[in-house]
C-alpha cells in the first residue's frame, strides 16, 4: 500500500506539535507540508520551533527540515489534518475541501453543519457516508471530515455502549478540564495556579450538542441526532494534560452494575481493523476507589483510551462514574487521525 | 457582658490554629485553654507550634504561653471548640458535654444523632432547641451542638433561600475541594499536583445525608429531615483553601433567574443579631461569568461568606450555579465559633 | 497637611491595579487620575476592569468610576506612578517630567541613568538629592524617580545594613521567582506547572547591576557605584506572589552569626519618618529552619518587608541565607508610593 | 550469559517500584524476591500495591503474584537492591552483605564509609576495587556498593569531566528539588502547593560531602577525596520529578565556553561497555536559553542522563550553569541499577 501524503494546517500550535510527533514513522501516512501562519512562512520547522517546542523529546528528525508553507491550497499532499485555530479554520479547510483535499479537522467551525461528519471511529464510523452529501451539495471535490471537542470525545466514548445497551435519557457532567485545552500560552499561571476557573468560553455548548449528533443515526445523507438532554457545566484546573468529567446518567432501560461494566469493557467496535492509531481497548474500567487520575491515567493507550472509574449507582438519575481522557491525544490531535484512518480503510482516501 | 471562657480541643491540627487565630480579641469568648494530644501536653503552645504554625500571621501573642493540657474535662472552662479527628472526638465530647461542658464540634461523630442539633446559624438557628432534649435524654450537663461538613455548609447555605421561597426536589453537586480539606500533612503533593482525585472518602455520604438534616424542621425534641435527594460527587484538586461545587437543583415551584438571586442576595437572617464573626452578607452573588474563584473568593467576608456565580438554567434539572467557600474558615474554625456565638445569643451559654 | 493630587499611568494593568489598592484612603495621596493604553480611554475603571481586576476584594468604591485617560500630560495631578510597560514607558515617562510632574516609575527604563535616582528609601534616601541635577541637566520642571526592580528591592534590603556593618566584597544569588513577575497574562500555565525555568530574560543583568547603584554614594551631582560583584542566577518557579533568594556573600570585615542577625534586625533607617507605607520592620529575621517560605511570609508587613532565614556560614564565601519579599508589593507598587512619601517629607513634592 | 537472581528491600515505596519497573525484561537480572516492611510480609505484590502503585503503567505483570518477604537474608537470589528508609536500612543491608549478598543501595547510611564505594559508574567506575578492602576488612562474603544522593549524582555527572578537563576549586549549588525526593507520602500539598520551602532536612550536608569522595581518586583499598570545597542550598519546589541545580564553578585552568561544552559533549567513558541501562549520552548540552526544564527534559534518555543549559560565565567563580536531572531514576533506582550492571561488567558479581 502506498503512504498517502499529508500536510498539517496549524503545525506551530500545541495540536499541530501533536499532530507532527505522532505522524513520525507513521505506517500510512507521509507528513510532507506543514503550514502556518504567515510570519513563519518560509521558515523551517526546526528553526521556527526552537523555543516553542513543547515535548520531552526532540523535534522529530524527520520535520526538522520541512519549510512552513501558507495555509492555502498548493500544498503537495492529498490529506490535510487542521489544527487551526477557530477563528481562521472555517474558511481555509473549505478552500481546502474545494481544492480537492480530504480535510480531517479538529476546529469547531463546521463540526455541527448537517453534511459534515462529526467522527469518533469507536463510535459513528457509518456518519463517514455524509461525505458524499457534502461533495454533492458544496460541488467539491475533496470535503471535510471533524473530530469532536475535546470533552465531547471521552464523554462519547463513555456514552456509545450504554446507549446501545440500556438507552440514555439524561446526561448531567460537569468537567474539570487541562489547562492544556486552551492551547499555548493558553492560560495565564495566575489563573490556574492553586485555582478553579468555572467556566470555559463556549465549552458547555458544544458539550451540550455534539455527542447528540455523534450518537445520531445516519440515514441516506442526514443524520438524525440522539434525542436525550445533557446539561454540562465546565471548569478549569490546574492540571497539564487530561479532562476528567465527573457524570450522572438516566438509561433508558434497567441496568445492574455489572451489565454496565461489562457493556463499557467489551466496547471495541474497531477490533480487527488494523487501524494503526486505534487503542486495544478504547474504554478501560478502573476499579480502584481513587481511579482513574490525570498524572496516573491520561496516558493509557499511548493517550488514545477513556478511562472510566467510580461507576456507581446515583439518587437523582441512574449511575454514576467519572471518565478521563488525553485532551490533545485522543481529545484532538490523535483524534484526527484516527478519523484519516478510518476514511482509508473505508476507502474515501 | 462578662466574657466566657472556652478552650479548643485538637489545638495543634489545622482547624485548630484556625480557632486560635479567630478567636484571638473575640468580644464574647476568652480563650484560655488549649488541648491536644498526650506528645504535646505540658509544653507551651509556642514551643509546640514552632515548626508547625500554617499562617502568615505569627502565633497570636495571647496563645503563645498557654500550656497544652489533655484532653479530659478538668479544663478551666464552660466551652470547649472541638477540632479533634472523628478517630477520637467521639468519646471524648461526650466526656466533655457529661461533666458539664458545652461543646461546639466540627467533628463528624455526632451530627447525625437526633438529638445533636447540626447548626448553620443563618439555616437553622431553632434547631438549637434540641439541647434541651438532648441533655434529658443524656443526663448530661453539658450538650454537644455540631457544625457540618465544609462542603456541606456551602451547599445548604446556597440552598435554603431557594429552598424556603420554592421548594427542592433534587440536588446533583460535584465537588472540587482544597487539599486543607484533609488537614495536615493531609494530601501528599504527589497525589495533588497536576492532579485530580476523583474520590474523598465518606465525604459523598456526608454531603448526602447533612443538608437534608439541617434543612428539616424541627418539632419539639426532634427533627423531620427535609425530603429531596441529593447526588453527590466529590474530587480534591489542586488548590490551597476554598471549596467549589457545582450544582444543578430541581425546585418545587416555578422560578426565574432574578426571583432566585433576589432570594439568595436578600437572605440574611441573622442581621441585627450582633453575632461577632457573623457576616455582613452570608450569600454574595456574583455576576462576572468566571467567578468566584478559590483564589480570589474564598476569603470574601473573611471567610464566612458563600459565593454564588454562574446561575442559569438547567435543561435536566431546573437551576444551575457554582458555589465556593472558604472549608476551614465558614466550613470549620468560623462555623463552630458562629454557633456558638448563636447558643450565647439564645441563651444557651 | 493638603493631600496631593496622583495618577496612575497604566492602572489597568498588575502593578497599576495594586496602585490603585494600596492608594486608597491614602493619608497624603489622593488618586484622580488613571490612564492607560487606547483602547480603554474613556471607560470607566469598573467597566475595564470588570474581567481582570485581579484582587480578592473588590474594586476599591472610590477608584470605580475614575475614567481612564491617555497617558500624556494633561492630567489633573501633580505626581504619577507609573506602572507602564518598558516598552512605552521610556518617552512617556519623560513627557509628564518635561510637563512639571513628578514621576515615580517602577519601569526598567531610565533607571540606570546617572541623574535618575533609583531609590530604596531604608537604603539610599540620599540619592534623591540627583532630583536637582535631573531637573537642571534636562531643563525639566518635573522629574523621574525609579524604583529598582523586585528582586533587587529585596536583596539590597538585605544588603545594605551588611554593607554598612561590614563592607561587601562578593554576592552570589540565585533566585526562585514568582510568577506575578512577569505580569497578567505573563507567564503560560504550561510553562509553570510541575516546572521550574532557568531563565527569566533580563532578570540576570539588572540584579547584577542595580544593587550596586543603589548602594553607591551620592557625590554632589552623581553616584559613586559601590565596588562589588554580583553574579545572578534567575529562574521561575510555580509560585504565586513572592521571590526567594538564596545568597551568599563574601563580607569585608570579619562577621559573626550574631553580629549580622542584629545588624539585620536593628535596621530601621525610616523609623520616627512617619511615612504611611513604610513597615514597621523593614527586615524580619525568621530563626525556625524552614523559613522564610512565599505562601507563609511574602505578605509580613502588608507585603512590604523582607524576610530573611537561614542565615549560616558558607564554605566559599563567607555567609549565606535566603530573601523572601513580596514582588508586587514593596517589589513594585508599595515601593514606588513609599519612594513618593520619602519625596514629600523630604520636600521634593 | 546466565541471568542472576536479584531482590529488592523496600519494594513498596517510591524507589522500590521504580525498581520494579525498570527490572521488568532486564537482560541480565532477574527479579525473583521482593521485601518490605512486616505488615505487607505474606501478601502479593498485587495485593500490596493495590492503591499505592504510583505509576501511569500498570504493575509489571511479572511482579503481580511476587509475595513480599522479610527484609532479612534467606531471599533466594545473589544480588539485593535496597531501597530501605535510611531509618533502617544500616543494620540491614549490613546483615546482607555479611550473609554474603552483594548489595547495591540507594540509602545514605553507608555512602560515606572508607571501603564502601560510592559510585557512578561514568565517574568513578574504578572505586569499585574498595570491594576486595571491604570484604577483607568486615570478614563478608558479601558487599555494600552505595549510589549517592539524588542531587549529588547529577552535580556530580557535571562535575566530572570539568575537573577532569580543568580541574575545580571552588562550586556554588542552588537546588530545586522534586517532591517526589521525599518518598510518599512525603511533603504536604499545603507546603508545596504555591511556595517553595528553603530547606530539606540533611540534604547540604550530603551535596557538600558527597562529590568529593566520588571525584576523589582510589588508591589501593583507600580513597583519598578531591580537594575542593561545595557550598550547597537545597530548596524544595512544586515539581513531580526532576531536581535543578544552578551551578557556579571556579575551575583550576583557564577555560572557554567552547571547551567546556566540548567535554561535556564528548563525555562517554561507559561507551563500548554495554551497560543495559546506560544513556547514550550521559550529559546532554542544551542550547536555547530556557532549557533544561524538569517537566520537558527531566525525562531524557529514559531518565538516565543529566542535562545541562545555560552555560556562561560567572563573574565571581568562572563559569555558571544549570544540570537537571530525573532524581527518582538516574537518581536513585535507575543508579543504583546501572551500578550492579557496572559490577556485573567487571566482575564482582
């Protein structure tokens, strides 16, 4: 099989860094153009990321010498990843899409328009079928692919085999998110430093809609959202990596504890796909009283796991557990390829 | 107004210092015993605190010479603070309260027999009438009154107005609590650095069961509880003092957003009481979309206050808000001197 | 006593907005006037600050309706404080000292000119004698007076009753900063968290030079520097408020432990003054082995002394011990209002 | 190559799952005993661990059924790595060696004695002959190999090829150390949350004396110490792993930057050898201006090297940097591997 080549939009910002250390030696996957904005332009990879380099190891040796490029069309590859920021994503992937790219974003701008697919591969692999949609209705020749929020990945990932097991009613979370979700410099040290910020611009929003649409079901080229309520209150943490999500759930049918486990542990949807990127166990159920924690936990599955812990049962709705995730592995940069994986194997690249 | 004399129980452990710092110049109360574990009986308190004090303020020049005595009745005093650890503060109150003594607690042992009466005096000052059934039933002498749970304080603060003008159904609450929550040494940095710990033992117990005490009505020589549940999840981050919880709450009637923080920034029943450490205003409501916060917050109304933000609807439940407060000042040293402020106000001291 | 008329040039920010705090109720300093950068001009100060006045109490009533202005002559005022950023403070400071004000900067910028006295008022009150010289050198009707940098403040303070008891040869410091230094938003979550920086630019240079201006003699006209040397190891830690160092020094004279905790503790240079900020004991001798710590100390004396413990024998040079202070107290704002109350009672204002 | 037998004392703290997982699959060590203090005697190391394992990964499998046995000889195995408390690590490891046990520690007790060596191996490989002196003088079949304190080995990394290159008179260290250096539970979140404490227990004493004897040169059964003298502060910052030094140097020869980074770079001397768990690089030189940090850096080459930044002279002594090094690898239980690997490698297992 020959390696497709990508390019990543965004590559100076903490996704982008991401997204550049995990595509080295990538077994589908040529990372050959990376783009940013225009004052790195011309500049390479190394030298632009000297003093912005955020990870324990070195700058692949692969990327050092690549040279940004602008985030527009012209760039020698088939697939790009986006890790641009919002407030420029939404026109530059369409240009992209227009282009004839395949464009697996992590930007929030066109996650909940109707012909987009909205993917977690655990979860929804079949909304990759919107894809036709939408190189049908926008007349493009490539077309755009997100990845959820970062919240909404691990929350969706809880909720998937319980929804398919008992049905969900009701969904009450509060999260106590990474500062690393706002990206770098993201959070000043004196908001964060022995403090909780209880709010995050827009978080609750996207918490509150984009598992509906995730956990919808696709019919022809619409989805039909879930039809259940969320009510999501977020907060910020002093923690580097890893969102935990404390949440309570009314199922649509009787459930008992073990049901429940067994349900989250046998959950593997991907099993025997080959995806490179896919965790052995997309869920993994701790039992310790104290688990799972983000210095202890985020990293399960090389970052790509929701780790679940605390199921029990809850006065007001059903059960209750907490679910901790990676917020810029599996949360965001892993997340996107994982979802390139996808489209390869199903044949849309 | 002659002065009463009290000692404090657990002098050296953390809510301990707490109550001699509050309690240094209080109009009403001459500290003039203090009482701590057999190691330290004998030395002064100076000598004992040398290399264990918490605060930026020096030993108050009052407390430094006072001789750490056992704790057993036999001190020079009508009342004693408790802040020993639940592992020995059971007996050793009783001992206290049947040789004559009143004893206001933060310990956990007894706030929910029903004959202690477990007071926030802006909640339910009445319930102080159960000393009287509680010395008959006891033969006691003396009484046991008891302070909640710091996280319980908060939250029943937060819920009584609302309660008393609309009713409650539900209350889902999930916590994020200061690691001076679990005293001193308490949490170990490894565990709270760049952490969460989605678990505190018996702490969801407490937070489940006490305001549902506190906000019963009392009839005679007991207490009906207040009929609503309470769903409770609870985590230690990283922060130094302040707990925050987020809750949702189903009310019984119909409100709307101002008739709810009408009623919470006009509560305020002990006013024109003349308690000494009372606060001027016991809710503060805040309407900046990021507040409060443990840093900037925990100390409003030195302590003593709770703070509301980010009220809004629910799409699950009916309400939405953050409340945070200060765990070792209004959650444990400020809230046994309220209550005892109280008892002397009605008569009890 | 008429009070004088102040203003604070960029109120909004860190060290502007602890002005503005410790401005109120003032005894001899009545602050009418803030500006700041363009895009605020014309708010209130309520209004701007709405979202980052970063204090626990409130903004102070009397400053919430204050307009913000330009920074530019024009003002209603007779002296300024000037919390501007480096980067614009240079012209603009000089602007106002043209235009007749008096200018008590806590910029870098003119402060290692020879006619800018740059003024510890326990260290070198002598040195506002350069006023004269400034005034006639730049045919000004107003003039700059700077106040060194925090870490600086601190050190010198510890240096100067050494200096004058037994003369210096060496200091050695490596200091461990707090992350307020750097300002609002300053310094990135990611960047503190779990970390220590080795590197804080400039830092190095200014506490290598400064010390030794504030330390020279004042020679008519000019400053004679003191003749010793500095070598400074900077570095950030995960701290909020407060800046540890740990020095060593090589003395001139022969010195015993004893003999420099008192020359330490007897340093009282302003006592009998009356100055309103100045702290009753501007150097605090911690003898318990662990003290001085920044959570415990850095607000001794309102902030606005320095702490010093574990003074020892050093191996190398000749003693050692650490320095804490407050670095936006007496490290930035606290010390330009006490340099102005030094200014008025010695009749610069 | 047959493998041999190890144990380890003290498997349950810190160091001692370190060990555990830096022991998994090591080519030529085979851990087949475990032991702690009497309360865990008789259980699994499963079992033991349960809610005390303190690393991201999982219990080594091979380690899962191990039973924990008395810390005392009978252990089936030729080699035991002690992670003892210092409290009780002296007699013990004494009874070992005597029982004829080669024992590599981690615990200060012995370090300093005249026939036990104190090694690194990439320092003084060579001070393992005291073996033959400490056998003949204590009538053991056994032996004692201690590895230094965990500031000491990264200082003393540093040092090595500079004193080799240049010779050393005089070193200034500031230390900021790791929690995670104090064992578990070790220090309070309430003292390192927000601050940093300017002193740990014992700490100078070791990076005063240690490096001397490291450094010094072996002369028959004896080591004659290097003659130099170390002025040590050792403060305790908020940081999971990973101890910084700022260090200042006064060299015996004239040297230049280039120089010295050259020995640095160049330092090798277990190249060849195939020591298991030696680095590559056992000193890394970092260029950019704010490296190396504990939470980027603390992890390179596996946490086995040391990393040294910004070097530059210093205008009191000659030249100035930073070393950081990972204190519970490199530092403790990763040394004291690489020791036994060292011993093993020449014989004297």
């Amino acid at each position: 099989m020959k390696k497709i080549k990508v390019g990543v939009l965004g590559a100076t910002g903490l996704v982008g860094q991401m997204l550049v250390r995990l595509l080295e030696n990538h077994p589908w996957f040529d990372l050959s153009e990376i783009a940013a904005s225009e004052r790195s332009v011309g500049k390479t990879y190394l030298e632009t990321m000297k003093n912005r380099w955020s990870a324990s190891e070195s700058i692949p040796v692969y990327a050092k010498d690549l040279k940004l490029k602008e985030c527009s069309p012209g760039l020698d590859c088939d697939l790009v990843f986006s890790a641009l920021d919002s407030g420029v994503a939404g026109p530059i992937e369409e240009e992209f899409a227009k282009a004839g790219y395949a464009v697996s974003s992590n930007a929030r701008n066109h996650r909940m328009e109707p012909d987009v697919p909205l993917i977690i591969p655990e979860v929804n692999a079949d909304h990759a079928a919107l894809i036709n949609a939408q190189k049908k209705n926008r007349a493009w020749d490539g077309f755009i692919v997100a990845n959820p929020n970062c919240s909404t990945i691990h929350l969706s990932l809880a909720l998937k085999p319980l929804y398919d097991s008992f049905g969900i009613e009701k969904v009450m979370v509060t999260t106590m998110q990474a500062v690393s979700g706002a990206g770098y410099p993201g959070v000043p040290s004196l908001d964060s430093l022995d403090n909780v910020i209880p709010f995050i611009s827009g978080e609750e929003e996207k918490l509150e809609s984009e598992p509906l649409k995730i956990l919808g079901s696709i019919n022809g080229s619409s989805v039909a959202n879930a039809v259940f309520s969320i009510s999501a209150q977020c907060n910020r943490v002093s923690v580097r990596h890893g969102h935990m999500e404390s949440v309570s759930i009314k199922l649509g049918r009787k459930a008992e504890t073990e049901g429940i486990i067994e349900s989250l542990e046998s959950f593997n949807p991907l099993e025997g796909m080959g995806l490179p990127s896919a965790p052995r166990h997309p869920i993994i159920v701790r039992r310790e009283e104290s688990r799972p924690q983000p210095s202890l936990d985020a990293n399960a599955e090389k970052g790509m796991a929701s780790i679940i812990g605390r199921i029990r049962r809850c006065s007001i709705l059903d059960y209750r557990f907490v679910v901790l995730g990676h917020n810029i592995i599996r949360g965001a940069a892993g997340g996107t390829i994982l979802n390139a994986e996808l489209l390869r194997a199903k044949g849309y690249l």
